[in-house]
C-alpha cells in the first residue's frame, strides 16, 4: 500500500474518534469567530477530509469551528440548526442535507447569522437573494462529474459478445441534490454515446444510498438479477467499494470481468485505481469546506462574496495519473494552497473558493 494512503487511511480513522459525537469543539481555536459546521455524518471519509481541512483553515486563522454529525438522520440534523442557532455562533456552515438548508436559511434570516452552503446545493433559492444572511453556497458541479465518470465507463468497457454495453447503476441518497446531479450526468452521457451509435443497455439503477454496505447489497441483487452485466456506474466512494466487493463476491474481478467507476477520491479508492481495479474517481470536493471557512471570515471582516454561488469542476484519476495525485494533493490538500494568504483580509483576490482542481505542470 502506497505510504501517502496509509497515512491518509491514519489521518482519518483519528477523525472519526475525535468527531464521533455532535458538538465537537476544536482545541487548537484561538479567540477569533466561532462557526458551526453541520453536516450529514461523520461515518464517510468524504466528510472526515471535509471536516479536517475546514478545521485547519480556520486554526490558521484563528477561528474556532463547532462540527455537529447528524448520524444520517433528518430529524437529527433539523435539532442541529436549532441547537447551533441558539449556540449565538458567527457563522453556519451547512451541508444541507434532509431539507434542512431552508429552516437553516429561516432561522438565521430572523438571528441575523450569516450562513454559507457548502457541498449540496438549496435549490429552492439562491443566495444573496431570498435570505440576505444566506451569503454563498460553495459546491462540486456534480452533473459535470456524474457526466464524466459515465464517459469513462462508456469508453474502457469491454461490450458483450452480441456488442451491446450491459451497464448498471448503483445511485446515491435518494431526494438529494447531490444524488440527482450526478444521475443527470450519467443521463446526459447514455444519450450522447448512444445518439452516437453506441449500444447501451441500463440493466438496472438500484438504491445504495451512498454507502458501502447498502451498495454491496444492492450490487449484488442486481448482478444476480442480470445475466450480462459488463460495467457499473458508482454515484460516490462508499458506493464504489460496495460494488467492488459486491464484484468480488460474485466471482468477478473489478478491472478484468467488469468495470467500474466512482467518485469522491477516497483513499481506500484511489488505491484501488491505483491497482486497476476500479477504472476512474474523480473528486477533491472536500476543500469546499476550508473555503467556507475562509469565506465567512472575509465576509464578517467587511469584505463582499462577488460570487455568491460557485461551482467547482472536479479532479479525474486514472491509472496513469494516480502518483501525480499523490505528489500534487498530499494529505489530500493542494500543496501549494495557501490559506492566509487567500483571504481577502490579508491580501487575497477572493479566488480561493474557485479553486481550479488540476494537477501542476
């Protein structure tokens, strides 16, 4: 295993001890803003990486950030707003999963807390627009990802004897944004390939809720309800490695009996790629969190967010391209990020939270 993943695998296996509970409070804030961060859970390396880099932007710059985990449940992340609105905090940073972005928007309009989405989109409003105190929103074009990842997987399958590409999907929390997004992507892609003459059969799209566990289940029904099945469509990393498993489980190897494709970066996957066996990730996304961070500051030092809603086009990695990940994104940061010196109040040009996801020349 390569010592980058090890350490990433370290890294975030400590995170998940340190924020297991709602209401973790970092102890190396000094006496600047405090933020709370809400998100969905904690059990998903996607948003221990999140969590992680917001906690070092806001160290550095002298911020406190209160992280509350829903546990993936609705009713739990509806008591969270409550509990970090009546916390009298600076700042929300909200991954708005379960509805919970327009109660969010409400309660802060009436406290007059400023608010920032980050990761899932509120399509309900935009910012700067309906809520004056919902200021920006800051996420991954996950339909461009989506689209992408089934490019990939329209390319390097291997069709069956009779030409046809047998492919399923295994789809992401079901009602969420970020979910729909990338499944439109997919769309878009199975209608371009096959407007290109391209045989293309969808031999089936089953729930796996983002999870490695449910997706392992879901994957193997639908491997067993398939007779041809010669590649997979995985919405997110956790998805990914259920498929994986789910594969090998059933007498196929990922990478030679059947292909497969994913997203978010997730260390354990990005070894996969790595060794071949999963063909494509694309992500980095968990910086949208840092840039929240350094974001709100700007805003509550007087300065304006030009661009009230941002989204970011994301990082692929192939194969060919996994050590240059390693090299360009070690502890999956940019290395040449730098956190001071992208705010506004020291200097910046407000570009950070339009970070290009690239590897350096």
């Amino acid at each position: 295993m390569n010592k980058k993943v090890i350490s990433s695998i370290l890294c975030t296996g400590m995170l998940m001890s340190a924020f297991a509970g709602a209401g973790f409070t970092s102890q190396a804030a000094n006496d600047g803003y405090t933020f709370a961060m809400l998100i969905p859970t904690m059990n998903h390396e996607y948003f221990e990486n999140c969590v992680e880099f917001a906690q070092s932007c806001a160290e550095t710059l002298g911020c406190e950030v209160v992280v509350y985990s829903a546990d993936n449940n609705a009713d739990t992340m509806s008591k969270n707003v409550e509990d970090a609105i009546a916390a009298g905090v600076d700042g929300i940073l909200i991954d708005p999963y379960y509805a919970s972005g327009m109660k969010c928007a409400e309660m802060c309009e009436a406290q007059g807390i400023p608010m920032i989405a980050f990761d899932s989109d509120i399509e309900e409003f935009a910012p700067q627009e309906d809520y004056t105190q919902y200021i920006s929103f800051i996420g991954p074009d996950d339909a461009d990802a989506g689209y992408n990842m089934a490019c990939n997987l329209f390319e390097n399958a291997t069709p069956d004897e009779d030409g046809t590409l047998y492919v399923g999907v295994v789809q992401g929390t079901p009602g969420t944004a970020v979910a729909i997004n990338r499944e439109v992507g997919f769309d878009k892609a199975l209608e371009e390939y096959t407007e290109k003459g391209m045989t293309i059969e969808v031999v089936g799209r089953v729930n796996g809720d983002f999870a490695a566990e449910t997706s392992l289940t879901a994957t193997e029904d639908l491997l067993q309800k398939s007779e041809k099945i010669n590649g997979i469509w995985a919405a997110n990393g956790g998805t990914a490695t259920g498929v994986m498993a789910a594969c090998k489980n059933n007498g196929l190897e990922p990478g030679k009996d059947i292909t497969i494709v994913g997203m978010d970066l997730n260390s354990s996957n990005v070894e996969a790629v790595e060794n071949g066996e999963l063909q494509y990730d694309i992500g980095g996304h968990w910086l949208v969190g840092g840039y929240a961070v350094i974001q709100m500051v700007d805003y509550l030092n007087g300065y304006e967010i030009a661009n009230p809603k941002t989204i970011l086009k994301l990082l692929p990695i192939t194969q060919d391209t996994v050590d240059k990940f390693y090299t360009d994104y070690p502890d999956n940061i940019p290395k040449n990020f730098d956190i001071e010196a992208a705010c506004q109040i020291n200097g910046g040009d407000a570009e950070y939270s339009s970070f290009e996801f690239k590897f350096s020349e």
